[in-house]
C-alpha cells in the first residue's frame, strides 16, 4: 500500500528543521508532500538545500489550512493519505 503524508506549513523552518528529520526516518517509502501556505521565513530554502527527497509544493497567496491540506491531498500519489501538522 502506498503512503503519502501531507504537511501544511506557513513560516515554519524551526519546526521543519526540528520534526521532518523524523519523518523521513519513520515513513521509508512513503510520499512526503510539504504543502508551502506563501511563508515568509526561510522554510522553503530549508525544504530546498536539507530535504529535497520531499515534493515541496508552494503557493504564493496564503489562504488558510483547509485549502493548503486540499492542495497537498490532490496531488498525493499514495492509497492512504496521512495529515500531519508541521509541529
């Protein structure tokens, strides 16, 4: 069974830095899909030069958590979805 795991973010390089590492650990084979809500910080130069195994989607006007879960869930590949929070 195929797993993709959607992750909203808006401004959170400390978190990505801190949490994402574990994710790739424990998710081998899944789909990693970090869904960008138009940050201002450094999260997606984080996302770029320390993770690039994950498919970064960036939206360039933030319009709230539900649309950039929608976004992440349409363009994920796996069988089961799993939502996860960047904290």
């Amino acid at each position: 069974m195929k797993i993709s795991i959607v992750i909203p973010n808006y401004n959170g390089q400390v978190l990505l830095s801190q949490n994402l590492p574990q994710v790739i650990k424990e998710s081998q084979g899944a789909q990693i899909i970090v869904v960008d809500d138009a940050s201002t910080d450094d999260s997606l130069a984080i996302l770029k030069k320390k993770f690039p195994q994950v498919k970064t989607i960036v939206k360039e006007k933030n319009t709230g958590f539900s649309s950039t879960v929608n976004l992440g869930v349409k363009n994920a590949k796996g069988e089961l979805v799993v939502l996860l929070n960047s904290d």
